[in-house]
C-alpha cells in the first residue's frame, strides 16, 4: 500500500492502508470492534503527512469529541438510567396490558415495545430485555407457529426501530457525523421526518409477513402482566426522558445544538445521584469508540483525496447518481448480513461521501439499509440474542430475513428519494 499509485498521494496511499486494515478487523473481528476504532485513530494520527492533506493529528483526535458522540453519549446515559430504575420493564407491561389475549395482538404489543425501546437504546439491550419477557408466551404457545414469530418480532423490531432517531443505532450516528463533516446538516427532526416512517412501514411489514409465514392455530393465549408502579425515581427519569426528547425535537426553535442537549442526562443523573462510578460500566463506550475511529477514518479518506479516487477508480463517479445510490444500498444490505452494521456503515460512507451531489441521500439509504440487513444469527446482535434462545431454526430466520431485507431496499430507496429527491 505504500507503493506508488497512480494519481494517489502519500496521504492517500497511507489512509488506504489503514482503510484495508480496518475493513479486514472489522470483517473478521480478529479484534475487538472497539480496539480496531482505537487503533485506526492512533494509525491516522501518525502516519498520514498533515503536509500532503489538510489534516492533522488534532483533527484526527477531536473525532472522539465529535458532536455525534457527545448526541450518543446522551442517548447511552438516557438507557443506563431506564434499565437501572426498570422502566424499560414499565414500558413493556403497560403496553402488554392492553394487547387482548390474540397472539398476534400480543405481537403487536411486543414490536411496538421493542421498537419504541430501540429509538432511545441500544438494540442489543432492547432484544435482551424483550426475549425475556417473550420467552414465558413463547411457553404458553407451546408448538405453535406463532411462537417462532412472537420470537423472531422482537430482533426484528429491535433492528428497525433504531432507524427513527439518530441515537437509534450507530449507523445512524456515522452518516449524520459523515455528512456534517461534508457540509450537510441533518438536525434530529429531520432524520426522525423519514426515519421514522420507514420505521413504521417496516415494522407493518414484519408484522404481516410472520403472520403469513408462521400462521397460528390458536386464538387465545394466557397472559399473566405484573403491574407496575412508578416511583419517584422513576419519574424524574421519565422526565428527563421527555425533556431530552422534546428538546431534540424543537431543535430548530429554540437554536440549541442536539449534542447539548444530550449532555442533560448525565448532568441531570450524575449531579442528582441517580447514576453513580458504577453505573458509567453500563455505558457503551466500545460502541463511542468504534464510531470514532469511523468518523476519524472518513475524514481522512476526503481529505486525503482517497474518496475520490475510488469513486474513479472504479468508475462510479460516471454512475447516474440514483443507480449509485441503489448500488450503495445493495452493498450494504450485502455486507451487513455478514458483519456488523456499525463496521459495514464505516467502511462505506467514507467512499460514498465523493460522489457529489447526491451524497446526503446515498449516505441515508447506507446507514437505512445496514439496519434492515436481518437474515443470518450474525446478521446482528438482536438476531443471534434471538436464535441463542434454542427455540427458532436458522432457515425460520432466513426465510423471513430474506424477504424483509429485499423489500426493505425498495421502501429505503422510496423513501430516500421522496425526501432527498
């Protein structure tokens, strides 16, 4: 990689390696996710020439400081404070007691749950508390079908709730960090003004899909919903979390940036006691330092001229823009069944971003797409949560991954133009 390449600088050319080093880390895991993030930073910061590019070590650096992580940062000590006080429980029986005694109503209460859990956390956390509450159903439907769907509703969910917000899901966090550094602002209402409608169309989407591939036989169940009451504890979290969240929504009213809003939690929690020096354990600061090392990895990649130089390379640069765009989409649908989401959505923002000026809508349809990528147990955490449980089949994954996934490329690619047209 530090041969002469034709019409690459040495800053391209040593960017480059640090790109295929990080692609194959990433792919295979040799090393954890967030080492391979670290260690990306660190090679950035010593071996790419400030002199041949407008970077510099600072500017390497500062991507740990990034607005997108300090909006992530929020978003975790937002999560840490509802699974500690068991609101994330809360959620999940008041919905429940309201689901009728149908399996598929009771299904319908389990997406929407997990979905709503996945806006505002992580999705591995979602589907960790969810299956819990589905595995004693799951008990009562005994054989039936329905019980593989109850099962697979709650990954499924879990994945495609976190398009909604941009603290939904890393992949999001990428492509919002990516595009500001490109001179395009996405504010929190925006993305949410198409995140979440492909939300909702795909959990519609799963929802009828699972019913017709795994049709019940049965038409009650028995349900046994504890009742839950709300502490005082539990309310200020419940505050805070309304608080924050109208906050990022009004973000164009009241001028303040959505990364300062996010500092609220932590300020509210940290200051109040409701969080202590244990409790910052249940922050994912792995996932923080993955995305940084992606944020980093794309700032090099355009200042180093290495972007640019692959869109020519391969010729995509002489694409009309909305068949790259569905390229795009494709590839990441491709390589988010085989790696993870947040390392798919690393590897290829950075090369969309050159594409020009198209890039705000290829960059969304990457990061929409990774997250309906669903169709293997390590498609992503949530799915082998699922298939860990012992009670589902990896072709009962496939067969309705496979169709979500396909049909998710078109409504992405739909919405994608609707709003960036």
């Amino acid at each position: 990689m530090f041969l002469p390449i034709e019409g690459l600088s040495i800053a391209g050319r040593r960017t480059l390696s640090v790109f295929v080093f990080a692609a194959l880390c990433w792919v295979t895991e040799v090393i954890p996710v967030s080492a391979t993030g670290g260690t990306v930073v660190a090679l950035l910061a010593l071996l790419v020439p400030p002199v041949e590019s407008s970077l510099s070590y600072t500017t390497i650096i500062s991507s740990f400081a990034s607005p997108v992580i300090m909006l992530f940062a929020g978003g975790y000590f937002l999560a840490a404070a509802m699974q500690k006080y068991n609101m994330d429980t809360l959620f999940a029986n008041k919905i429940l007691e309201h689901t009728g005694k149908s399996p598929y109503t009771v299904m319908i209460g389990i997406m929407i749950v997990t979905a709503f859990l996945s806006m505002w956390m992580s999705n591995t956390a979602a589907t960790t508390l969810m299956i819990a509450v589905v595995l004693p159903i799951v008990k009562e439907l005994k054989d039936d079908p329905s019980a593989k769907a109850m099962l697979l509703s709650v990954p499924f969910a879990a994945n495609v709730g976190g398009i909604a917000t941009p603290i939904g899901t890393p992949p999001n966090a990428i492509a919002i960090q990516s595009l500001a550094e490109a001179g395009i602002n996405i504010s929190f209402i925006k993305w949410f003004s198409f995140g979440f409608p492909v939300t909702l169309v795909m959990l519609v989407i799963i929802y009828f899909l699972l019913r017709i591939f795994f049709q019940s036989n049965l038409k009650s169940i028995d349900l046994e919903i504890k009742s839950s009451e709300i502490g005082p504890k539990q309310k200020i979290v419940l505050l805070v979390l309304i608080l924050t969240a109208l906050l990022w929504f009004t973000t164009g009213i009241h001028g303040i940036p959505a990364a300062l809003v996010a500092m609220l939690p932590p300020i509210v929690f940290l200051g109040s006691g409701l969080m202590n020096r244990n409790d910052l354990r249940m922050i994912g600061w792995d996932i923080l330092i993955m995305i940084a090392g992606g944020i980093a990895l794309g700032i090099a990649m355009r200042a180093s001229g290495l972007s640019s130089w692959l869109l020519c390379t391969f010729h995509m640069d002489n694409m009309q823009p909305w068949m790259l765009i569905g390229i795009f989409g494709l590839l990441s649908l491709v390589l988010s069944s085989f790696m993870s989401h947040t390392a798919a959505t690393t590897i290829i923002v950075p090369i969309g971003i050159a594409v020009g000026n198209t890039v705000g809508a290829l960059v969304v349809m990457v990061a929409l797409t990774s997250s309906c990528s669903m169709i293997f147990p390590v498609s992503t955490p949530p799915n082998a949560i699922a298939y860990g449980s012992g009670l589902i089949r990896q072709k009962d994954m496939v067969r309705a991954g496979l169709v979500i996934a396909i049909l998710s490329l078109f409504i992405n690619y739909g919405i994608v133009r609707l709003f960036f047209g």
